[in-house]
C-alpha cells in the first residue's frame, strides 16, 4: 500500500541584477545530492519520483505546478542532524532566517508542519519545530512544499509544508545499535528493531542526546521512543498505528549585547531560561484500495504535549506553563478516470486543540499564577483537488477549499477577559504543468494562502496588547518554474521564481506608550530558487544550495514612523550553501560543505541601526561517513575554522543597541553502528 521513494535533494540557484555574478557562479558549480557511488545508479533517476505531499495522495512530482524537495534517506544518514534548520534544511533553498519557509517572520507560524500527513501541532499556535517534532532517527523521509498551500492544508501554510514521512517495515528484520560521541560532552545513542512477522510490519526505536553544546547554558538533553506497526487487514486494505514519546529539555543562554559578542560569544546572557517539554503522539491510518482507480484513507492523530519555562531563548517575560492536548481527524479520497487521465482528490480535515496556558507572576512556580487561559479551537475544512490532462503533455490542476475556524477563550482568576473569535475562508489554486520531454517539464502555478491570528496575539500575551478583533492574514502567490535532468541524466535542476502579496499583514504597533497587535501592513515576498544535482564521476560530485529573496513592507506605518518601501529585518537577499564530495571507494565518502548568507537590516526601520546591515561568514562543515558491510563509521566536525559568527543579529529601536543569538563554535563528534 505504501509508497517509498528517496530522491536526489536539491539546490538553489537564484540571479538578480548585478549581485548574481558571484553567487550565480559558485551556485553553478554546486548542487545536492544524496550520496550515490556510480554514475549509472544516476541515469536511472527520473522525473517519475512521488510525493504524497503535493496533493496528498501519491504522485509524479513532474506533474505538481509546486516547488517540492524530498530529502532521502541517505541523505538524512549524511547530515545526521539534531536541529534540523540549522543542519538540514540550509541544504535546500527558500529557508529563511527565522524559523520558517520563505517568510522570515517571528513569533508567527507560516508554515505547516506534518507527520506522515497529519497535523500533531496545537492550532493557533506561534513558531512550532520543523523536523524536530519527531525522533530524527525515526524518518524515511521529508518532503518539503514551499508556497501557500492552504487549499490542502488550510491555515498557516502560507510559507510552504514540511510533512515528516516516518519509516516502513522492512520485508526482512533489521536491528541496529549505534553510539557517538565528541566535545561539550556530546554522548548520543539508540537501538532500533524493524521487520515483518506473520502478517505485521513493525519498527521500533530508541534513542537519547546529552549534551552541554558549544555555548554556556545551552544544554541540549532528550530521549526518544517511537514503535510503528502495520498489518493487512484484506488484501486491498492496510492499517498501521504509530506512537511516540519524546522528552526535550533545552537550555537557553539567551543572545548577547554588542559587547558580550565581543568580549566573549560564547557566554550565556541569562541563568535561569529553559524550556522542558514532554510530547506524546499516537496516530493510526486505514488505507483501502476500494478499486484500481480509486482509495480512500481515513486517519487519526493526537498530541499530548507539556512545556514550560521562560517563553522564548531572550528569557524575556515570565514564567510559563502551557499544556495542549491536539486531535486532528481526516478522510481523504481518490478517484481516476479514463476521461483525459483525470483524478480527483477530496475530503475533510478536522481538529481539536485544548490548551491551558498558564503565566506566573516571577521566572518561577512558587510566585504564585498571574494568568491561567483555557483556550478551545476547532477547525473544520473541506477540500477538493481535481487534475486533468486534456493533451498528452498537459496537467492542469485546480483545488479549493473552506476553512471553518473557531476560537473560545476563558481567562480563569479574573473578571472579564472571555473572549471568541470566528474565521471563515475559501482558498482556491490553479496550475499546469507542461512536458518538454520524458526529463523534462514547465509549471506555472496560482494559488490564496491564509493565516488565522494566533491565541497569543488574540488573548493571551502579557508582553503587548492583545487584540481579539484582528484579521486572518491572506496571501496571494504566482509562480512558475522548469525542472528535469540534463546532460545523460546526470545533472538534475529545479528552477522557480514566485511572488506572494499578503494583505492585512499583523504587526506589533505602538499604541500609548505600548506594543499593541493589529492588521497594519501589505508585504511582498519574492525570489528565484533553484535546485540540482551534477554528478562529475563516480568519484566526485558537487552540491549547494542557493536562494534569492527580496522581502518589503508595500505598507506599514507605525505611529510616526513609515516603513513603507522598508525590507523586512532578518531578511538577506542570497543564502549560497555549497558541498563537494568524494567518494574514493564505494564504502567512503566525505563531504566539505560551505554557508554563507549575504548581508541584511536588523530592524524593520532600516536606519535605526548605527552599524547598519549586519552580516554572517561563510562557515565550513566537514562530514565523513565510511559504510562495510554491517559496519557503518562516521564523523563531522562543525565550524571547522572555528570562525566567528551570529545566527541572528537584531537593534533594538527602544534599548539603542544590537543583540547577537551566537552561531556555533568548532565541535567535532564521531559515532559507530553495527547491523544485523
């Protein structure tokens, strides 16, 4: 019933006036791609790779009008990653700064994130974790779909979707123990165990970090367990059930002032911040092939997740205590028709999430609750995607969908304060895609994003003026683009310009003396992102990954300020990351990789900071992985010149000066894994 497909990942390649010719030239020379040891196994690589992300059943990428990448799993064996943003996700283009897709935004979620298709996540809720929602041990593999894709995945998907695919049980047992080890006390290790056994499929893992990490107070613990079992109920029908307990605890050192940086950037800023979560999640998918031609899947998926301590890594604010519990209940079907090879996708999408949210009065529980919310979200979408191909070379699409959501607020303690808050929207999309050759193809595509305000926004932060009247964000995204394979197959591009308008733009204003939340601004976003692969020989190959991006305000008045016209802060315009590799013998491999982004403001108001732009060096990593027989051996060593840098550097308008969030210093680990 199942679909597995590992797909050679991507690079970007992006040209704007006259900057492009430095980053054109290096993002030429480079693109990703998972570790492939011959030439042939190259060739044999068609646009015919499957995503079940880009209209929720499986199908050809080549007939998607979207931007999609699919990391593998020998690509997730290279990199091995922990945070998946910092070493995972810089490997693909339209990654931003801050934590999501396109949209370098703060404290606002623009992008949906996925297990195995389901939502897990709490609705209404602000940034949320990427691949790090689940055991990074325990993925087969991520799709990632950049631009507003509302009309299948409702709100919040206006910057792109990251759909985690967990692993399938192999027709033969599989057990593997493995460790690693390195600087900062890093002890990493796990034992899986994966099969089928009269009639089940089954995989398990378990695994644990600890680790003090590269920077004063930024501990980094966490233990893992997850099990996945499926089994045939008919011979045209599939059940599988999946649960996972995840505990995380991190330490947050917080960022820096202009002379801490300097002083020493390894240092903490704060003592006491951290964040101690406790995830619980169960899903369980029925899958009947009903004919041929058609399918239906029902699923089910809930979260259990605790979390508490100082609300973000500044360690600004008060003491907080938040526990969600998230239900999320779909039915997707499958039509095909003999008519012009049409197919059309439809369902519904409904969740639940229940969250009380708890603020103390200090930076701890003894200090008695300033505020305590329950909040109820309930959410209702229906959605429909139907395909067509007229010509023998044509695809066309078309989807809608209507979004049906539900806030109620009660402030607990307190007179007063209930509140509600209803949403409504239709989202619809077009595209097309045209085939050049059996390697290569065009898209074009149209389609309305949105996203509904978060219960932070709405009621429930302490930190600036709530506002209960606000308006869901809408979107509106054009792109096009041209993907394939070149040159005996063995350079594979992916090409995309876009331009996403969002209107009624939430931004923090002042209001008397205070930060207060309303619809106030229009912003543009726009770029070129591209993708590809070029193996040289069976010895070499070359990756990278490269994205042009211009982001502004169209409008944006703060009070006496205008930042109309302005960029957004955090926002570069070129992120270049770039990879060789080579592979000597079939059981070695090593890897040098290289990230650069290019300058870029540190506050909305594009004067205030007398330092002007801020930039970031270009760092190198070193990745090592040598595989014989049940055997596997690796090592990498980040920052391998030791250079100094900043994730992140902002002005602050109102404390007059900037703060650094410090990047990683050198940090060398290497680990061993038996199979059998």
């Amino acid at each position: 019933m199942s679909t597995n497909t590992n797909v050679v990942g991507g690079v970007s390649f992006v040209a704007h006036r006259n900057c492009i010719a430095r980053y054109a030239f290096a993002a030429v020379l480079t693109v990703s791609a998972p570790m492939l040891a011959h030439a042939e196994e190259v060739s044999t690589q068609t646009l015919d790779e499957v995503s079940v992300t880009a209209s929720r059943v499986a199908g050809a990428i080549k007939e998607s009008p979207v931007t999609i990448d699919i990391i593998g799993e020998e690509e997730l064996d290279i990199v091995k990653f922990v945070d998946s943003e910092k070493e995972l996700l810089n490997r693909i283009p339209g990654t931003s700064m801050i934590r999501n897709l396109r949209i370098p935004m703060g404290g606002k979620n623009y992008t949906v994130n996925l297990i195995d298709g389901m939502s897990v996540n709490t609705f209404g809720s602000g940034i949320q974790g990427f691949a790090n929602d689940t055991s990074s041990l325990d993925i087969q593999r991520i799709e990632v779909m950049r631009g507003p894709s509302s009309v299948l995945y409702g709100s919040n998907a206006i910057g792109g979707v990251i759909n985690v695919i967990t692993r399938d049980a192999p027709l033969e047992p599989e057990y593997k123990a493995w460790a690693e080890g390195g600087m900062y006390s890093r002890k990493r290790a796990g034992v899986s165990a994966a099969g089928t056994s009269n009639g089940f499929g089954y995989f398990l893992d378990a695994h644990f970090l600890d680790s003090k990490n590269w920077q004063d107070r930024s501990k980094n613990d966490r233990g893992a367990i997850s099990g996945k079992i499926s089994k045939d109920i008919t011979d045209n029908s599939l059940l599988t059930l999946r649960a996972e307990y995840l505990d995380v605890y991190l330490e947050n050192p917080g960022s820096l002032t202009q002379d801490e940086y300097d002083a020493d950037w390894s240092q903490a800023n704060v003592s006491d911040a951290f964040n101690d979560e406790q995830r619980f999640t169960f899903s369980g998918a029925y899958e009947l092939a009903i004919s041929d031609d058609s399918e239906l899947k029902v699923a089910y998926s809930l979260r259990d997740h605790v979390e508490a301590g100082p609300p973000s890594y500044s360690a600004t604010g008060d003491y907080g205590d938040n526990h969600v519990f998230n239900q999320n209940l779909t039915a997707t079907y499958r039509k095909d028709f003999d008519f012009y090879r049409s197919r059309i996708v439809g369902g519904i999408d409904l969740q639940r999430s229940n969250s009380d949210d708890k603020t103390y009065n200090g930076r701890t529980v003894d200090t008695g609750i300033d505020t305590r919310w329950d909040i109820t979200a309930k959410v209702k979408s229906p959605f429909v995607q139907f395909e067509i191909s007229p010509l023998e070379r044509l695809r066309l699409t078309m989807g809608a969908r209507h979004d049906s959501v539900k806030y109620n607020a009660i402030k607990r303690g307190d007179a007063g304060s209930d509140g509600q808050a209803k949403y409504s929207s239709v989202s619809r999309k077009v595209g097309a895609t045209w085939e050049l050759d059996k390697n290569n193809n065009l898209w074009i595509g149209a389609g309305e994003g949105f996203v509904v305000p978060s219960r932070t926004y709405l009621f429930t932060t302490s930190r600036y003026i709530a506002n209960p009247d606000l308006k869901p964000e809408k979107a509106k995204n054009v792109e096009a683009g041209v993907r394939g394979k070149l040159f005996n197959k063995r350079f594979k591009y992916d090409l995309a310009l876009y331009r996403t308008l969002i209107r009624d733009f939430v931004v923090i204003k002042d209001q008397v003396g205070r930060d207060g939340v309303q619809n106030a601004g229009k912003a543009e976003f726009k770029g070129v992102e591209a993708s590809g692969a070029y193996l040289i020989n069976e010895y070499f190959k070359v990756a990278g990954a490269y994205t042009y991006a211009r982001n502004k305000y169209l409008s944006y008045i703060d009070g006496t300020d205008d930042y109309t016209g302005n960029d957004l802060s955090s926002s570069p315009n070129h992120h270049v990351n770039l990879r060789a590799t080579w592979m000597p013998m079939k059981e070695l491999a090593l890897e040098l990789a290289w990230d650069k982004i290019s300058s870029y403001y540190t506050n909305d108001d594009n004067d205030a900071d007398p330092l002007g732009r801020a930039s970031r060096p270009g760092i190198f990593d070193l990745r090592l992985n040598y595989d014989r027989g049940p055997i596997s051996f690796w090592a990498q060593a980040h920052n391998l010149l030791n250079t100094k840098y900043a994730e992140r550097a902002s002005y602050s308008t109102a404390n007059g000066y900037r703060s650094f969030t410090s990047g990683e210093g050198f940090n060398f680990f290497t680990g061993i894994s038996y199979t059998w």
